[in-house]
C-alpha cells in the first residue's frame, strides 16, 4: 500500500513525507485545546459519577441508556440504535443492557414480523429512575459547569464543540 502511495505521489510531483509530515503535526494550540477537552471530560465525568454514587443512584451510562429509550418513539429503540446515539461501545451496551432489564428497568421485545431482532424497551420503573437520576444529575451539572460559567461563555463552548460533532 505505502508502495503505491509513493508511486502516484511520484506521479503528481507530491513529496509524500513533506506532505504527511506537514498536516499531521496539529500546532501547540490545538494540542493544548486537545489536553484541556480530555481533562476537563475526564474531570467532570468522575464528579458526576461520584455525585451520583453519593445519592445511592446508578452509573452515568444507566441514565444515557434509559434516556434515550424515553425520548424515542414508543420507548423502544433497537441494540444499534442506542449505541449510535450514546457514547458506549457495543460489547459494552449489551451487558450494560442486560444488568438494566435484571433491574427491571427495561424489557427486550422481539420484532413483530422478525422473531430475531429485538427491541430494547424502557419500563415505567426505568422512566421513573431515569427522573430520580435526572434530579441528582442536574445539579451535578450545575455544580460542576454552570458555577463556572455565564451563559455566554457556556453558548460559546457550546457552539465551539458543535464543530466536532458535526
């Protein structure tokens, strides 16, 4: 593969090396804007976790999985569904899934006209400790982002991060 890069580089006069090495250095400013995103997600992610602990409430992915499950139509989003839209890896959802549904927090259903795929659906149990959660994890966010910040500044790190999601 690096062969044939090399041959059509050679080709359109480009000196791959020179090339590569110039767009892959990120400058010192956006090294420093990489560092400070990681910790500062690092850092809030443990105080909220901690914050939620302290209440006697589930883990922060508990809360992502049944929200997502609330806002969805009928309650009910497929395995891959919720994955596309939370920030938990496959292999770690489905286990995440099954100590949610021990809980009796959700229910899997399979497809009306496939026996196969299932369905991941939010119980009334799972919608009220998605609220119960929401009550703690609120003001875990206000306390660890909104004390920090005035509404503008917070709209300008929103707007900034937007890029990246994008």
């Amino acid at each position: 593969m690096q062969t044939h890069i090399n041959k059509i580089a050679a080709l359109v006069k480009i000196d791959v090396i020179a090339f590569m090495s110039e767009k892959a250095i990120p400058s010192d400013a956006v090294i420093q804007a990489w560092i400070g995103i990681m910790r500062a997600q690092q850092k809030l992610l443990q105080a909220i976790e901690a914050d939620l602990k302290k209440a006697r409430m589930p883990p922060l992915g508990w809360y992502d999985v049944l929200w997502e499950l609330v806002r969805a139509q009928d309650g009910r989003l497929r395995p891959f569904e919720i994955e596309e839209r939370t920030l938990l890896a496959q292999y770690n959802l489905s286990r995440l899934i099954d100590r949610i549904e021990r809980e009796g927090l959700v229910i899997r259903e399979t497809f009306a006209d496939d026996g196969r795929g299932r369905w991941v659906a939010v119980t009334e149990s799972g919608r009220a400790l998605r609220e119960r959660m929401w009550a703690v994890y609120a003001k875990a966010i206000d306390r660890h982002v909104g004390s920090k910040l005035d509404d503008a500044s917070a709209e300008a790190i929103a707007g900034l991060l937007k890029r990246f999601c994008a």
